[in-house]
C-alpha cells in the first residue's frame, strides 16, 4: 500500500491488530537438516569442474544427484541469479515462493530450495554460505532473497519503454536455448523466478516496497549447494553487478562469476536416498 487509506479505520481496530502473529509454516515439521552429514560429504571432495558465468550474461551447467556445486564470487561484488530445474524433467524448477513461505524472504545454510507442485520437494540444500554473517541489517535487508523475481525486459518496458535484451530473464533464456537446442520461445516459458545469490534486499519499512542495496559480496565469498535430485542449473550475471544502483541497463559496473561442481568421496553419501516426489494422491477431492 503505498496509497494512505481510503476507510476510516473501525471502533475495534487497534483490538483487531493485536492478533498474535502465527508462523505459517513450522520449519520444524520440515525434514531436518543434517548438518553431520553434510559436512562430512563435503569435507573431502573433488572438484570436478567449473566454469565461469561472464558479466550480463547467463551459463547453464549440470549437477549430478549428490555432487555439490559452489557459486563463487571472483573479480569483484556481483549479483547472480540462479534457476534450477530437475534435468530430466524441465516442468519440475524452483519454487521461489514457496521455499519463501517455508524458510524466510532470504536463504542461508540449512535452508532448502524446493521444487514445484506436484513434486514439492527438495532440489538442493544449502550447505555453507560465507555471508551468513550478514544477517539482517538495520534496513532490514539480508542476502540470498527468494523474494526478487529476476529482472525482465517486460518490466523494463513498462517502465522506461525501451528494449533491454541482457536482463537476467534474457540471458536465463538464451542460456537454456543454447544448452537445450530449444526455439526461443519455449524456453523463456521454463525460466522462473530466481534465487538472487548474493542480493541484499528487503522492503522498506514504511510502504513495504522491494528495495536493493550495495551488496556485500567480496571475491572469495562463495554459497554451497547440495544437489539433491539431478539438477541443471543456470546462472547469470545480472546487469545490475551489485545492485546497488540500477538494473536492466549497462551502467552498472558487472563481474565474472564461477560455478564449480564438487564430487563427494566415496562412500561418503552411505544411507542418503534422493528425495521422492510429493506423496499426496493428486486426487484433489474428485471420485
Ligand atoms: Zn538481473
């Protein structure tokens, strides 16, 4: 609401506000994090390989179930923007709102990535992250937000009326064109709301509106990813770099990022299964 209002508030509102907030969802009813096993997989693995994701443009990549892969800050602060999609599977991607509603408006270690409906289900768990320091600021802005959705060139008409073609959904875009040999248009229907990995945001705490700041990613700065299911990914160097400034344009000052793919030693996966699709029957209540 960034209108004042319109209704004269009634007798007992101030009684009505005082209803006790309720997490919607428990994260302890949530499959725990074990963080033991984790750290045991990752404490001796091999990386497999890397690639690196250039300055306002996106790079696909694939992890195998039980590999981890890192997104690395290297030459300096920028921000990526992350999808991820079942790799056999293109209709099962990240589910930003709903890794939201379960864990937080930001995202840090022991927190899952879920996939859509019906799977619903885990597609990578975060595994470290050398920003979890940050917390939230006294904006109340934090890092890693499953709230932003990506920057568009369709937003960025609306609002300035001109073609940008290096917006992240752009460059989601032609990632997966190039690593799928699909038309165009059927891949831009596969791109979706992101991860924005290493953005510092929140709303503002007086209209509640999505604002941006500087971030704080420094190179060598890194966020760590267990792959849960078979994974491709894609990741682009978002136009905004920082984001401290603007976005969808050419002036802000964009860096390399690098994706690396680690295997874990053998072994070292003992007892772990892949999670299995959502149980729930998809019967929706018709006989
Ligand atoms: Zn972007």
């Amino acid at each position: 609401m960034t209108r004042s209002a319109q209704t004269v508030a009634p007798p007992d509102a101030a009684t009505r506000r005082k209803a006790t907030p309720v997490v919607t969802y428990s994260v302890a009813q949530l499959p725990p994090f074990d963080a033991a096993f984790y750290n045991a997989a990752r404490a001796e693995m091999t990386k497999v390989s890397e690639l690196i994701v250039p300055p306002r443009e996106a790079r696909a990549f694939s992890v195998p179930a039980g590999h981890f892969f890192r997104i690395v800050s290297v030459d300096g602060p920028q921000v990526g923007d992350l999808n991820l999609w079942n790799a056999h599977d293109l209709s099962e991607r990240f589910f930003s709102g709903k890794t939201r509603a379960l864990h937080a408006t930001h995202v840090s270690t022991g927190d899952r990535l879920w996939s859509t409906m019906p799977s619903l289900r885990p597609m990578a768990t975060i595994t470290h992250d050398t920003l979890d320091w940050y917390g939230w600021d006294e904006d109340g802005a934090g890092v890693h937000d499953v709230i932003g959705t990506r920057c568009d060139p369709y937003t960025n008409m609306l609002l300035k009326g001109t073609e940008y073609h290096h917006c992240c959904h752009s460059n989601l875009t032609r990632a997966l064109v190039a690593e799928r040999h699909m038309k165009p248009s059927e891949a831009e229907l596969l791109v979706h709301d992101v991860m924005n990995v290493f953005m510092c945001t929140g709303y503002t705490h007086d209209t509640h509106q999505y604002f941006m700041k500087a971030s704080p990613v420094r190179p060598g700065d890194f966020i760590e990813f267990f792959a849960e299911i078979d994974l491709l990914g894609a990741l682009s160097a978002c136009p905004g770099g920082d984001c401290g400034a603007s976005h969808s344009d050419d002036v802000a000052k964009c860096y390399n990022l690098k994706v690396e793919i680690y295997r874990p030693a053998d072994g070292a996966l003992a007892g772990w299964r892949s999670p299995s699709p959502n149980a729930y029957s998809r019967s929706h209540g018709i006989a």
